[in-house]
C-alpha cells in the first residue's frame, strides 16, 4: 500500500494534569474515509485540534503528505491541505453564506493588497474565478437558495451544510469533519451520508471524522478507530470495532461496574 | 418595491447594487461638487468638518465595525498625521508629499499599537490603545523643537502646484476628493479577500485562521490602514483648523471618534458617514435648543457632553445598529409598505456558540 496521506505517531497531549491524548497513533490512507469514534471526554475533538494545529501537541509526530504538520503554523494547515469543520459550528455569522464562502478560497488568492485597493482589472478577474469556483461548491451542495441570507438568521441544519461547503472551497486533500451530524434531523443526516459519499467520490478527497451516530458511521466510513480516555481502544472495519469487548465496555460498563454500584444491603 | 435579478456575477461585485443607487450616488456627488455654489461659507466649513471626521470614522470603521479590534486611542493617530502634516508643510513640502509621509508615519505608529492586539482582546485592547493614546498625548506635549509644545503650532495653508488652498471653497474640494477617495479604497478591499479576511477575523478568530487567515498579519494591516486614514484626517484637520495643540488629540477626541461609529452604526461604511454628520451637526442643534431651554439647563456648562452620552445610551439599548440600522428600517418601510413587519429586524438568538478554543 502506498505511504499513508495522514499519519499520526505516539501523538500526546498533557493539560496541567490532564492527559487528553496519550499516545495515539494511526494512519489515514488517500481516499478513504476514517472516523474516530468514542464517548465524550475520550479526546477526539483533541485530536482534531492537534492536527489543525490548534493544540501543540507535547509528544508525538504528525505528517501530512510526507510533511512534519507539527512545523506548520496554524494558518499554514490550509495551504498544506486540510480543511475542517467544527462541532459547534464556527461560521462568519454577520456575514452572508457567500461570503463565508468566499473566505474559504482565501489560500487561493492571488491578489495584492495594494492592487485590491484600486480594484485593479486583474483584480476583478480574480474575483471572478473565485466565484465560478465557489459557485461549484454551492451547486454540489444545494445552496444556492442561502447564497445572499445571514449566517445569523439560519436555522442549524443549514449552518452545517454552509459549514462543509466553506471546508470544500479550500479545495482541500483531507477533510476534516467533527461531528457532521449532530443537531440534524434524520433526513438531514442522510442528505450529509450522501454529500460524504458523494465528496469522497467525485471530488476524491479523503475524510477524517468525529461521529456519534453508528448509522451514519458504518455507512460511510471504511475504517473506524475508538478512543476512550486519550487513548486508542481498537482501530478496524466498522462492524469490527462496534464488536470489540474494549469498545463495549467503554461505552456500555462492564458487569462488575454495575454491580459495584449497587448499594450494598 | 425593487428586485434585483441576477444574472451576471459582476452584479455581486460592483460596489452600486442596482441602477436606483447609481443614480442617488451620482446625485449626492453632484449635489456635493455644486455645494461651494450653493452654501454659505459657514456651511460649507462645517461641511469640511463633516468629511474630516468621516475620513477619520471610516479608519475607525474598518478597525472597529471590520476586524473586531476597538482602539480607544484613535485621536493619537490624528495627532500623529496633524503634527506630521504641520511640520512638513511648514518646510514647503508640497501637499500630496506631506499628506503621503503623515500617513506612512501614522500607519506605523498603527502597526505598533497593533502588536498587543495580537496578545490581547476585546476589554484589554482597549486599555492598551488608552494608554497608546495618553503616551502620545504626553509626547506631543514634550517634544517642544518639533511640536511647539503646550503652546501648540500654527498650520500653513497646503500648498498644491504652487497654489495655497486658503478659502474655504478650496478646502472643501481637497476634503471631498480626500474623503471620497479613502471611501473608495475601503469599499475596494471589503470587496477583495483582504476584507473578507478582516471579517472573518472579526467574527471567529479560531476558524479565520483554520481557513489559512494569518492573524498578526491581517490585524496588523487593519490596525495600518485605520491609522493611515486617521492620519489623514489628522493632517486635513490640522490645515483647517491653522492652529494645533496636543489637547486637540486627547483622550476626549478619541472618545468622540468611538461615539462616531458606535452610533452611525458598527459594520457599515454608511454608519461612518452618519456618525460624523452626528458629531458635527449636534453642537449645531444642541446651541439651537439652547435657547429654549430654561436658563439653569440651558446655559450649564456639559450640556453637550450630557447630551452625547444620553444618546449613546440609547443607542447601546434601542438601536444597536445605529443611525445605519434606523436607516435600513425606514427604507424596508418605505420599500414594503403597507407589509412592514415589526419583527423584520429581530435578531434570532444565536445558537449556541462553541465553547471558545483559547
């Protein structure tokens, strides 16, 4: 199998005494679609900070596509190629979809200040390109009928939507998403099954996402890895890892939990 | 009511969204190139005012309502652009010279304050630029071989290709090709992807710089250009002032620039130029009222300021928006009517916003 795009290595992370990743390690190969699930506090939004340079981490490598990630600042993770998502939704939100849009393609612009003063000609054709390219996204994405409303003013599901379309203007090689379901409806979340498919296939860019919905999960993704606690309890095909004992255990308890919970008589 | 079909996407970049505001646009402006004609010389001056300001509130503007970074020390920049200009011109220096190398110094001196602005937010920027603003108020004071000290300077009049600009209509015709040409220059970068950026950093740091947004970069630039155009302003107020003194630029001036934009409304070019029409034109009606008032109210000294912070007040509480936000509900009024609804202009809650990472 060729190197792998994403690849993680012993990757820690300490807050004063807390040790919200230890030592995790896996690879995310070009093209599939890889989901880190666990329950909450087990440290994937962690990990996902760390990769998006966010977080640094205190132990541990990362490489993006033959590149140290830990040397890039955080702005430079763009350019390199990835591109993600928040949990709870990090939009422009007094401005419109878009512009939000627009702001995605920021990597891309080839413009000067100095020229964006005068709104020079070359100026205007860059724009132009800009949003032939964003118009692209809002197509693949249905959003043509948000384009001109206020983030502020649109219901959750939408925001969502928006949130993957600004991702996808990056043009990015790794998407990152952290929980593309939660807060959507049930149809929702199947339109979002079939934009992942559909981006995996057609734009051909590789997915790491945090989710909570099984459903969702076994669906879309190729390989799934629990964590539970900062550290990583089994990594495989879905159907695998949902009937790993670790993975059981930490979602559901072990007998022994309960039955030490049990008042005594 | 309008609809404006879009069909091209130069529709979405031009500045003028439909033929109705090319048309009001081109009207003001002749309205404004006719005013030397039609005003009184008083009017005119104030007029002057008005656009000084406003070079001033669009800085400010693009600092405060575009990036999300508030200076509470704006006047040391048209301090720094005033005594600039004043020592220049005093040395012959033609206009456009003088006018480029106040700017330059006032940008940097903007590049510096913008440092703890990449440490710092919201509560503490503030402070930061307070203080900012005391230390050149201080400086100016001091530093008597260049700016004649408390004693203050007197400014020559511009001198452009040999010509002294010295009436008021001469004047009037810098302010407007200066003012209209800093308006120009914002409104070209909120349309490019440096202004993007600026309200992308406005609006959610952590996410800005996840899209490839360098933060120190992008806010020091704003804090630049702000600088730069109060700088300007500063220079322009200065000539049609002809006598500057460090008091000009204190603590008081920054707060009024602050007012300017608050109540012409954060986040719109508009509101710039509605906050300078207010703090020109309320002394005008404050000394207008002022004899109808009873004497004791009437004649007591702080009735402006009194007035100034009662409307800021009611501002922060009833219009957040700003002169610009009252504005855009009487023309939806007049634009939908009979179909108005009050609750057009409600802002829905957010939903719940992320837990800050940082």
């Amino acid at each position: 199998m060729s190197a792998p795009l994403l690849s993680v290595r012993d990757l820690s992370v300490r807050f004063g005494g807390v040790l919200a990743v230890n030592k995790v390690s896996f690879d995310v190969h070009a093209g599939e679609v890889f989901t880190l699930i666990g329950p909450n506090g087990a440290g994937k939004t962690t990990v996902f900070n760390l990769i998006s340079r966010i977080y640094t981490p205190t132990g541990g490598t990362l490489s993006f596509d033959g590149q140290r990630l830990d040397a890039v600042p955080p702005h430079g993770v763009a350019a390199l190629g990835i591109a993600r998502t928040f949990q709870n939704i990090e939009l422009f939100e007094h401005a419109t979809v878009l512009q939000n849009l627009l702001i995605g393609r920021h990597i891309r612009r080839s413009t000067g200040v100095w020229a964006e003063m005068l709104f020079t000609p070359a100026v205007r054709e860059a724009e132009r390109r800009t949003r032939r390219k964003v118009e692209e996204v809002i197509d693949l994405l249905e959003l043509q009928h948000y384009r001109d409303a206020l983030v502020a003013g649109l219901p959750y599901g939408v925001r969502k939507v928006v949130e993957l379309a600004r991702a996808l203007c990056t043009e990015p090689k790794l998407l990152l998403l952290d929980e593309p379901s939660s807060g959507l409806n049930v149809e929702e979340t199947g339109d979002m099954a079939f934009w992942i498919e559909d981006i995996r296939r057609d734009l051909g860019v590789t997915i790491l996402m945090v989710e909570h919905d099984m459903g969702l999960v076994s669906k879309v993704s190729d390989r799934v890895l629990a964590m539970n606690q900062g550290a990583v309890l089994a990594v495989g095909t879905p159907s695998e890892v949902q009937a790993d004992p670790g993975v059981v255990e930490a979602y559901l308890g072990t007998v022994d939990d309960v039955s030490s919970l049990r008042r005594k008589a | 009511m309008r609809f404006v079909f879009k069909t091209r996407y130069d529709q979405d970049i031009a500045l003028a969204r439909h033929c109705g505001d090319r048309f009001w646009y081109s009207l003001l402006m002749l309205a404004l190139v006719a005013a030397p004609w039609l005003l009184p010389e008083y009017w005119l001056a104030q007029l002057s005012f008005v656009f000084i300001y406003a070079i001033v509130a669009v800085g400010l503007m693009l600092l405060a309502g575009f990036t999300g970074q508030f200076s509470i020390g704006h006047a040391a920049f048209m301090g720094i652009g005033a005594y600039a200009e004043a020592y220049l011109a005093a040395r012959g220096w033609p206009l456009a010279a003088s006018l480029a190398c106040a700017m330059a110094l006032a940008a940097a001196a903007g590049v510096v304050v913008g440092l703890p602005a990449l440490r710092v937010k919201g509560m503490y920027l503030a402070i930061a630029t307070l203080s900012f603003g005391f230390i050149v108020e201080e400086a100016l004071a001091r530093w008597e071989s260049v700016t004649g000290g408390n004693a203050g300077k007197s400014v020559p009049a511009p001198q452009v290709f040999g010509y002294a600009l010295d009436s008021t209509e001469s004047f009037y015709f810098l302010c407007l090709v200066c003012v209209v040409g800093s308006t120009l220059v914002v409104l070209n970068l909120l349309r490019a992807p440096t202004g993007r950026a600026f309200v992308a950093i406005r609006d959610s740091e952590v996410s800005a710089q996840s899209m490839g947004i360098q933060l120190a970069r992008y806010k020091s630039l704003s804090f630049a250009i702000s600088a730069a155009l109060a700088g300007l302003g500063g220079a322009l107020y200065g000539h049609k002032m002809q006598f500057i003194s460090p008091e000009q630029f204190s603590l008081v001036q920054s707060i009024d620039l602050v007012l300017m934009v608050v109540i012409g409304g954060l986040g719109s070019i508009h509101g710039a130029f509605f906050g300078a029409i207010f703090l020109i034109g309320m002394p005008q009606l404050i000394s207008l009222g002022k004899d109808y008032l009873p004497a004791a109210i009437g004649q007591a000294t702080g009735l402006q300021s009194v007035v100034y912070g009662a409307v800021l007040i009611a501002f922060v509480m009833l219009e957040p928006m700003g002169l610009y936000g009252r504005w855009l509900k009487v023309r939806t009024w007049l634009e939908l009517y009979p179909f108005y609804r009050r609750g057009m202009f409600k802002r829905q809650k957010s939903f719940q916003k992320s837990e800050r990472l940082k």
